[in-house]
C-alpha cells in the first residue's frame, strides 16, 4: 500500500522549502503526501519578508479531515507557526497510537530569517516528547540546550543531531537512540543551492518509516536524496535556490529492485559512444577506447563498454540479500555481491535466455561519481 504521509508545516511561497520541499520529497519516494499548513510564508532563496500563523483549530481540521478518510501511516512536523498550534498539535497526534512522527524543530530558515518565536521553541518539548525522531542541526539543538543525550534519557525518544553547521569537510549525523548511537558520514557539498535540506530529510525520514523502514534504514536512505537532490540543483533565484528533488527518482532504490542502468558492449567503443551522444545522451563518464557512461533526460543511465557482453543493472538497497533470494529461487549466482573499484556492490546473474544482469547498489556513484565530467 502507498505510505500515506502528513505534513504539519509551513508554506514556502519560493517552492524551496517547507510543504513544497516536503510534498515532492514523499511523492518521489513513492508516498502519498498529506497536508496541514500551519502558517504561511511570503518568501524566496533571498529570506523571509512575512509570515502569517495559520489559526491552531485549523491545523487541527486539516489534521482530521485527512486522518478520518484517507489515514495515516507517518507524520513529519515542520515550521509550527505559534505555541498555540504547537500545544494543539502535540495533544491530536498523542491520540495516534503506532504512528511514527519526525519533528524538525524549525526555527531559522537557510537565508537566516527567524521562523519560531522564544514561546513556539519552548512549546517544542512536548513535540519533541511523542516524536519517533527529532531533527534539529547544531544551531537548533543548542536553542533546544545543546545535550542530544539528555532529550534523548528524558523522552525517551531518538534525536538524530545534523552535523552541516560543523566545520570541516566531512558531514557528520548522529542518531542519538535510547538502544545506541549510529554515526553516518559524507564529504561536504558545495554549495549555496541548499534551501530546504532539513524539511526534505525530515520528509524523506518519514516517508521511509511509513514505508516500514526501520529508523537507522530510513535516516540513510533520506540522507543519500538530500545529497543527490543537492548535487542536481537547478541553480534557480539569486540567493539560497531549492534543491533538484524531482531528479532522484531512480536513485533511492529499496528492496524491489530498479531498473536505471544499462551497459552495451562495443567492439569499437569509440563510435558506439559518439552514436549515443548524438541521440542526445549526456556523457558523464569518459576512458576513450574504454568506457563512456551517459545519463538521460530522465535520470536513468547508459554506459558503453569495449569488448564486454554488456548487462542490465537493477539497483537494490541489498544485493547481497536479492542474490540470495534469487539462489534460493533456484537460479545460478555468477558472481556473488563484491565492492568494485568504482564505487558500486554488484553481484551478476544471467536469466534464462543468457541475458546477463547486475544486481547493484551505487547511490550517489551512478550519476554523481568523483570523477564526472564537468
């Protein structure tokens, strides 16, 4: 079933972030997106210019009319609006037992515009009481008194701890767990186009608990759409611009696995590669007389190899355990799932008809690795 996905958050007037970062987020990740707006912003990638509270009682109507027709399956809470909304909003979603909730306690926006008053922040803590996970970056973890630990022992509640303010160029997030600690890293990406990272993996998070993704699987899964969403930025306004969120669609693979890659073989590569380029492929990836790799209009790639059968690649979030699957199916494992030099897991199968087939995971590396072109 589609994970059905309430957003309490405010509107973003410049699309960057907010409920429109949020609404693309659940829907490229396969959700169904839920709306109750909670305030509304005049804004775009140069800051603020006003913001208007919607009235508590009626989030609280959006919140009901969803929850009584269509249901909810995980809740992400954004800009909050008041301490008034944030009181009535933390005692309507105690009443949904089961329902996983990501709070990202928003407080600055990415232009530096203050978006919750010193009474909103304070009325956080009850938010922050039934929520599965809270989001905060290190400016807003130290509004909320700079100890992950101490929310975490007195909510009993995970925090996962946003490392982007840090200096230095790796990123470090920490979810802070009742049951332990789990450390994710990534080299920085540079960038000014970053508007609306938390409210897209505050969404993604929850789009992923909906799903029925254990917490540590869903925090990584948001991670790797932030970074890639990042990376294919429009480049749009002249200040903070939103990020590329309908470019990820084919990269964020769970168990079922995705079709986004395909590999020709080429007794002369380097007429096979200019064929594809003139067809309108973007080349990515170059080793003239060896390998090219393209990326479509869609997201999906095409690479042309010399001297090899080519093969159709399906990206899964665990080859390992496809291949597996496929063994215990009755079907031959070739090669079983190795690390690769350029950054992919493969294993390799062949289907019935001789036709060979990867079952892979690459993330980032597919359409963004070190050395693409440009």
């Amino acid at each position: 079933m589609t994970p059905r996905i309430l957003i309490v958050a405010g509107s973003d007037s410049g699309g960057g972030a907010g409920i429109q970062a949020d609404i693309r987020t659940v829907a490229m990740l396969g959700g169904h997106p839920m709306t109750a707006i909670a305030a509304i912003t005049a804004q775009n990638t140069l800051g603020v210019s006003a913001v208007h509270a919607v009235p508590a009682d009626m989030v609280i109507a959006q919140i009901d009319a969803v929850a009584d027709d269509i249901g909810i399956d995980a809740v992400k809470i954004g800009m909050i609006g008041s301490p008034e909304t944030a009181n009535a909003v933390a005692d309507r979603l105690a009443r949904m037992a089961g329902v996983p909730i990501v709070f990202d306690p928003v407080m600055i926006a990415t232009s530096g515009s203050v978006l919750a008053d010193a009474a909103t922040i304070a009325a956080f803590g009850r938010l922050m009481a039934i929520a599965t996970v809270t989001t905060p970056n290190l400016p807003e973890l130290a509004a909320l008194g700079g100890d992950a630990e101490a929310i975490v022992a007195r909510t009993g509640r995970a925090v996962l701890v946003k490392g982007g303010h840090a200096d230095g160029a790796t990123i470090v997030d920490r979810l802070i767990a009742p049951d332990g600690e789990t450390r994710f890293e990534g080299e920085r990406i540079d960038t000014v186009h970053s508007h609306g990272t938390g409210c897209t993996l505050a969404s993604a998070i929850a789009a992923g608990l909906g799903a029925g993704l254990p917490l540590p699987e869903a925090v990584a899964r948001a991670r790797l759409f932030v970074r890639i969403a990042l990376k294919a930025a429009p480049g749009l306004g002249r200040g903070h611009g939103p990020m590329g969120h309908a470019a990820v669609r084919l990269d964020v693979a769970g168990d079922a696995p995705m079709l986004n890659q395909v590999t020709v073989a080429a007794a002369d590569q380097v007429a096979t590669a200019a064929f594809y380029e003139a067809l309108g492929l973007t080349r990515i990836v170059d080793a003239p007389g060896r390998y090219a790799r393209f990326e479509s209009a869609g997201g999906a790639t095409l690479s042309v190899e010399a001297g090899t059968a080519g093969g159709v690649y399906l990206e899964c979030a665990d080859p390992d355990a496809a291949a597996a699957r496929m063994a215990a199916a009755g079907y031959a494992v070739e090669a079983a799932a190795t690390d690769q030099r350029w950054g992919w897991r493969e294993a390799w199968l062949c289907d019935p008809a001789g036709n060979r087939v990867c079952l892979y995971r690459a993330g980032e590396n597919r359409r963004y690795p070190p050395w693409r072109l440009g």
